[in-house]
C-alpha cells in the first residue's frame, strides 16, 4: 500500500515540479544570484513546500484544512520580490514574506466569513476560470516551453501528442492502480521516446550535490520596510483569493462540501508556510491549482498520497541530484500531460455550474462576465502593464480577478433579482 501511495505521490510532485521550480529560476536569474545560490534556492523551495503540503493535511484544531492540497510557491509573488531586492535586497523581501505570513495566520478566521459571498454559481464559475486559465500554460509547454528557441517544432508537438495519447489510453482500457497513476506513465514513456530522439539532457544530475541542508536565513537576517511589507500583504490577500478557490474547486472534485473552517485552518497554515518561506529563504506559498485535475484523473482522494508527496518534496530539497533527475523531462511531455489535467478542472467547473439554473435572473450575465474578464487577465496579462505595480498583483491574475467580478456581480445582481422577486410577490398579493 505504501508503495502506491509513493508512486501516486510522486505523480502529484511531478504534476507541480515544473511551476515549483520555475519561480526561483526567475528569480535568481534576474537578481543574478551565483549558481551556488541558485542551486540553495531551489532546494529551500521544494523543502518548504513539501513542509508547507504537510501542514495543509493535517487535521488539527486550528491548523489543516484535511483536504488533498498541494501547496507551491506562488507566481503572484515573483514581481514584488525582484523589485524589493532590487532595490533594498534579499534580506528586506524575506522580512516582508515572514510579516505577511503571520499576517495571514491572523486574518484567516476574518476573511473565512466572507465565504458567504461563495454560492455555488461564483464557485463554479472561479474553478472554471481555473481551469481554462491554465490551459494557455499547458499549450505553451506542448509547443517546448515559454522563450524555447524552437518554438512549436514538429518534435515538440509530436512529443506531446504521444504523451497525451498514452495518458488517454490508459484511462480507457486499463483499471486500478494502473489507471489511477495514467499521469506518471504518460511522463515515464515520454521522457524514454524524447531520450531515444537526444531531447533529454543530464547535465543538470551530474552537477547537482548529493546532500544539501537548507538553512534559516541563508541569505542574511530579515531587514524590516514599511513598504515592502505592505505589498507581500497585498500578494498574500491575492493568494488567499485563490486558494479559496481551489479548496472549493478540490472539494468538488471529491464530492465533498468545504467547510467555513476548513478554508480558515487552511488558510492558517498557508500563513505558517509562509513565514517558514522566509525564514528558510524561499517563497510564499499557496495552495497548486495544476494538482486538482490530477485528483480527477487519478480518483484517488486519499490525504496519505499528498502527505507522501509532501515527503517526497522534502527529500528532494535535502538531495538535490534527486531533484535534478525530475527537471530531465521535456516541457513537451509535461505540455501533454498538463492539457488532460487543467481540461479536467475546468469540466470540475462546468459540473458545478450544471447544479445553478443560469436561465434564472442575471445568472448567465454573471457567469459570461465573470469567465471573460477572468479568462481576459490570465491570457492577456500585460494589457495592465502601464498600471502601478500593487494593481498590476491583482489584475494581472485571472483567477483573482474572475473571482472578484463574480462576487461583486452576484451581490449586485443577486440584490436586484430579491427585489424583483419581492415586488413581483407583493403586486400579485395586491391582484389577488
């Protein structure tokens, strides 16, 4: 049993690598840290985010939100955190994550009362903007990746055919175990074919240490700004905007209702892990929308299996040639495994709306809107480019600003359609 839990685990490690690694890549590379520190840097991300996955299982009075979430370092906070060091330093943007970590602890149980702004219409429609929000991501990986030289070569497409065909396959005809672990195989047999065809480089393995110990306040003792403070603040709020999105949308994935304080215990351990993220020197953290196709795909709801991952990503930052064996894996595999999986979140979606009748009120005009503009933002991001930085946080994030246009849109027209209903109840009193 435990095996499986491993191998389905380290399904859900690789489903995430790419965007866990990505972040202190760009980073790194635009603070131009030596490579001895971005090696450091790396390592620190996947210790703390396999310590920040443990805390979100555990079920715990204050802490945990017991469901099978992933948390990773959010993209949200790459910005702010080059323009904080580039102008102070590193020391000064880890002071700021470890304040609006605790920030986060304390201001759980506040934002946890806004959920009754969450109705089943702007859920569905949030891990709907989820989903088709990352399938852009998805495509640019089946093309090579983001910035590839050969951008959309035939290899590349044909590489993430085979892989998504393998996937399909394997859902279809096989069962169990076999089928529940469809995304590992898919990537396993693509890597072999991309090695046969000379696309798998191993350089990275043979330069990587064997041991490194990750630790507090590798880059200096955290430095105190007012102003960069409040800007984590600000990219914390956004986090938490988004990762009440994806609890509902895991909840919904297995049928299973989301508590009030299971988002606020959740939310709680997100601004642990956070602090933790500063402290070690890493990021802030929040919970990995990619993971919850993959819970789709596999049927596998278990708490053990994202506790295993939660291990793996632990190990992995303590043994970086481990690590460095994940990163082998063309963009191109990992493009067609990503379309199956944020194709799956974005039905998830689909199915909650099915449950809403969108033919009542303005439903269909709230979910148009709010899918839209979320949609709009997530591909089109830099349309917001010559807006100040603590707008361009919020807006350049579809899922954020899907969100938000669904909550404003259903309190402004849910307010309406009561009145409406009142009036047209009291003037049929009057009639009769």
């Amino acid at each position: 049993m435990r095996s499986k839990q491993f191998a389905l685990g380290f399904q859900h490690v690789l489903a995430m690598y790419a965007g866990a690694v990505i972040v202190p890549l760009i980073v790194g590379g635009a603070l131009n840290l030596t490579p001895a520190q971005m090696a450091y840097l790396i390592a620190a991300d996947l210790f703390t985010c396999g310590i920040a996955t443990i805390l979100q299982v555990m079920n715990t009075k204050y802490f945990g939100s017991r469901l099978p979430v992933i948390l990773g370092c959010t993209f949200t906070a790459v910005g702010p955190i080059i323009a904080i060091a580039s102008t102070s330093n590193l020391a000064t943007a880890y002071g700021a994550i470890i304040i609006s970590g605790i920030f986060v602890v304390l201001a759980a149980p506040l934002y946890g009362k806004l959920l009754k702004f969450f109705p089943k219409l702007v859920t569905g429609t949030v891990v709907t903007i989820i989903g088709l929000s990352l399938i852009p991501v998805g495509m640019k990986n089946v093309g090579g990746g983001d910035g590839s030289a050969d951008f959309g070569a035939p290899h590349h497409l044909l590489l993430a055919l085979i892989t998504f065909v393998i996937i399909l396959i394997i859902n279809r005809f096989a069962k169990g175990f076999i089928r529940s672990v469809s995304v590992l195989i898919g990537l396993a047999a693509g890597t072999i074919i991309a090695y046969f065809f000379g696309m798998v480089d191993f350089s990275s393995v043979a330069d990587a240490k064997w041991v490194n110990v990750v630790q507090p306040f590798y880059f200096g003792m955290p430095q105190l700004s007012i102003t960069a403070i409040l800007t984590m603040v600000i990219v914390n709020i956004v986090s938490m905007v988004e990762s009440t999105g994806v609890y509902l949308a895991v909840g919904k994935t297995i049928d299973q209702k989301v508590e009030q304080k299971q988002i606020v215990n959740g939310l709680r351990s997100e601004g642990i892990a956070i602090t933790l993220g500063g402290i070690f020197n890493a990021f802030p953290y929040t919970a990995f929308s990619q993971n919850v196709g993959l819970l789709a795909i596999s049927r596998v709801k278990s708490r053990d299996v994202i506790f295993a991952a939660g291990i793996i990503m632990v190990v992995l930052g303590l043994l970086p040639k481990l690590a460095a064996i994940t990163t082998v894996i063309p963009n191109a595999v990992l493009g067609g495994a990503m379309i199956v999986m944020f194709g799956s979140v974005a039905v998830s979606g689909i199915s909650i709306l099915s449950e809403t009748n969108l033919q009542k009120g303005n439903n269909l005009m709230i979910v148009a809107c709010s899918i839209a503009i979320g949609l709009g933002s997530a591909v089109l991001p830099e349309m917001f480019s010559q807006l100040p930085s603590f707008a361009r946080m919020l807006l350049e994030n579809g899922i954020v600003t899907g969100s938000i246009t669904a909550v404003v849109l259903n309190v402004l027209f849910s307010s309406k359609d009561e009145k409406q209903h009142e009036q047209t109840v009291d003037h049929e009193a009057t009639v009769a």
